[in-house]
C-alpha cells in the first residue's frame, strides 16, 4: 500500500520539482527510511533504537553524554531509547569508571546479538532499495552519494 501511495506523491510533484536531485533524493531516501524502519520492525526495533545501539557497541564503554553528542540525539531523547533498550537488556549503564558521577553505557551479549540481526534486516532493505541497479552502478551510486553529502566512510 505504501509503494502505491509512494508512486501516487510521485506522479503528483509539479513537473518543475520532479526532475530535481533534491527531490528525487528526498523521494529516494524517504524510501530506504520506510524500508529500513520496517526491516528493524520485524525484529522489534526502531530506527534510533538501532543508532543508538550501534553508536553505544562502538564507542563502549560510553558517557550516556557523550553517546547523545555523537549521534545528536537531544538528551531527553536519549534517556528515553536507553530505557527503552535497557528495559529489553540490550545494554547495561552503569558509573563511569573515568567519572563515577556519570553513567557509562555498555552493549550486553543480547545487544550484540540485536544488532547483528538488525544490521543484515537492514542490508536486506538497503539492498532492496538498490535493486533497480546493477553491481557496478551500487559501487558508483554510493561513491557519489559520499561526495555530494560529505559524509566519507572511515
């Protein structure tokens, strides 16, 4: 039903609006998000959910400050999806051995196990997203995506 209503926005943008990288862009990344959001659904998980895990297994162990900094999420945010995946035991929070009046956030074994499921549910949807091209044309696409958006990968 999405995809129809998807294709529906489509075919209504005025003709001087269709042909614009940004908005075929937006159109292209608002349909990764919907496939990516049902991906991490599936296994009950959403989208900031599964940054701020991501973020929490690289940066372990982490000031619950500095985890909000790097993946610029307010902190009112962040407590929230922390409770959220402490309440499923995902991660641990415990003081921070640098500064015990901190909390520092640490990713348990089932966090990890979590995140390996919803990485591959995600390279499915991204996958899913990229189909219409070939191999040689992923590689080039994201290649240019990377440059016009400035975000390299280390």
């Amino acid at each position: 039903m999405r995809g129809m209503a998807d294709k529906a926005a489509a075919a209504t943008a005025p003709s001087r609006i269709r042909p614009l990288p940004s908005w075929l862009l937006g159109r292209a990344a608002a349909r990764g998000r919907s496939l990516v959001a049902d991906a991490l659904a599936a296994h009950g998980m959403k989208m900031w959910h599964h940054v701020v895990l991501a973020a929490a297994e690289d940066l372990e162990p982490v000031a619950q400050a500095d985890l909000g900094r790097a993946v610029a999420l307010d902190p009112k945010d962040l407590v929230g999806i922390l409770n959220d995946l402490q309440a499923e035991s995902l991660i641990v929070r415990a003081p921070d051995p640098k500064d015990r009046r901190k909390n520092a956030v640490s990713v348990t074994a089932a966090g990890r196990r979590r995140l390996e499921e919803c990485t591959a549910a995600g390279d499915r949807a991204n996958a899913e997203l990229l189909a219409p091209l070939g191999p040689d044309e992923r590689g080039e696409f994201l290649d240019m995506l990377r440059r016009i958006s400035g975000a390299g990968i280390d």
